[in-house]
C-alpha cells in the first residue's frame, strides 16, 4: 500500500485441465479488442471483437493441428526494472504439402510486415489473444508475434511424423490478456 | 426488449461478443454490447449503435430482468 499496489491471486478451488484446444491466426490491423478501463487499476479482459473501418470483411484463420500437439509456454525474465515475457506457442501441423508451404509463406510475410495474431483456446475453455495491436480503438505497444524456429519432416517410417512443427515467438511486458465470450462468437469471424 | 438499437447498416456486422456468432441485428443481448461500449468508451463499438441508453439505464434493465418479482417503484 504504502509503496505498491498489490492485488490476490485465489482461484476457486476446483479442477484444471491443460493443453490447448484450437488455435486461429489474424492479421492484427484487421481486428479492434474492447477492453473495458481498468477497475482499482488492474486491467480488465477483453470482452469484445470487431472488425477494424476498412476491414469490414477481415477473416481470422483456424489451423488444424494434430490432438495434443500444441502449447503455448511463456519465460519471463528482468534486467533491473525491465520485465520481459518471452512467448512461444507451438503447433504440429500434419503433412507436407504445398498447402501448408503456401500457409508457411503467409507466416513469413506477415512476420516481416505486420506481426502475427494468434487467438487460443485453451482445454480449460480459456481464450487468450497475442499479436493485437488495437484495443478499444488505440493502438498499443508493439506485440510482435513471428514465426521462428520451425521444423519439417517427411519421416522415414511409415509410422513417423509427417509435417511442421510450427514455431511462433514474441516478446512483451505481459502474459496474454483473456477474452471472454465464447470461442462459437470467434468462429462467427472465421474464413 | 432491448433499450439500445443498432444503426440499420449494421445489421449483418458480426461482432464477437458473449456466446454467439449471429449478425447484431439477430442478436438479443444488444444491449450487453451496449454496457461493453460504455464501460470501454470504444468509438468501435459506440458507433454501431442508433440509440445507445444511458450506463445506468442499462444496468437498471439488467437488473430488473434478473429479479422479475422485484417490485418496481
């Protein structure tokens, strides 16, 4: 109180599950997330999402990974006052093909350009955003979401993995904000 | 009865909010969005609405929904 404001943390007691259920990316300039103002100062989730003027028929875009083959993991690091959170989330994409190296070049393009967004829903029914860019119509500080340290492999057995394990990082000064509707009002904003 | 009302041209906007995907003019908790837009000042979400009621005017509705037995004065 008298240096900083701190606040609990104490869950209801109940069951948790992990590991991640579906993953969508987007193009961070196309989509605004409401946040309402903070309460006491602590940030609020993101209840709202809308296309952005000018990208009135902007898509978010599912990709289908094998079961229980996607994470998201965070670090996080400090150097005096400064705090980083080194993001990474990971996906294994089935099968080499020219769809998934056309969906590979889509990744590098926007890593150079513009950044990645990426929506995801946790086993636990949790949905968490990382790349946005606009909330509540501001633009917010650079979340940078790259595709980096990717890997494919034909296999050489039948039974061997076929595919991409995709590799996506970013740095910032946060774990992901949450969204609270339910992932049936994100797949509304699907291709 | 929802007391806010969306501006006819976005009718068929989708907005991800709450637990459907349906198109504002089909959606029956406008008037969630409605409490969104005040308790955010979003312009995003401000300018979809033809007649956006007042904060209190809204949490008062949403309260009287829940309690329908509740006397009103």
């Amino acid at each position: 109180m008298l240096c900083v404001t701190l606040q609990s943390y104490e869950r209801t007691c109940g069951p948790v599950t992990g590991g991640i259920s579906n993953i969508a990316l987007f193009d961070p300039n196309d989509f605004n997330f409401t946040q309402a103002a903070p309460v006491s100062g602590v940030a609020q989730p993101y209840t709202a999402v809308a296309t952005r003027v000018g990208a009135e028929s902007a898509k978010m875009y599912p990709i289908s990974f094998n079961d229980n083959e996607a994470q998201r993991t965070w670090s996080q690091t400090r150097n005096g006052c400064s705090y980083k959170f080194e993001h990474n989330i990971t996906a294994q994409l089935p099968q080499l093909n020219h769809e998934l190296t056309t969906f590979l070049q889509s990744l590098s393009a926007a890593g150079c350009c513009c950044g990645l967004g990426v929506i995801i829903r946790h086993n636990d029914g949790k949905i968490f955003v990382a790349g946005e860019k606009y909330v509540s119509a501001a633009s917010i500080p650079k979340f940078n979401v790259v595709m980096d340290g990717s890997e494919g492999d034909s296999g050489k057995a039948y039974d061997d993995f076929n595919g991409a394990n995709v590799v996506l990082k970013a740095s910032y000064s946060r774990d992901l904000y949450e969204y609270t509707g339910a992932w049936s009002s994100i797949e509304a904003l699907f291709v | 009865m929802a007391l806010s009302k969306i501006k006819e041209q976005y009718a068929t906007t989708v907005v991800a909010f709450g637990n459907s995907g349906l198109p504002l003019g089909q959606r029956d908790d406008i008037d969630e969005l409605a409490i969104m837009a005040h308790r955010s000042q979003d312009p995003t979400l401000i300018r979809l609405f033809e007649e956006l009621p007042s904060l209190d005017d809204l949490l008062k509705q949403k309260a009287d929904a829940a309690l329908p037995n509740r006397k009103k004065k």
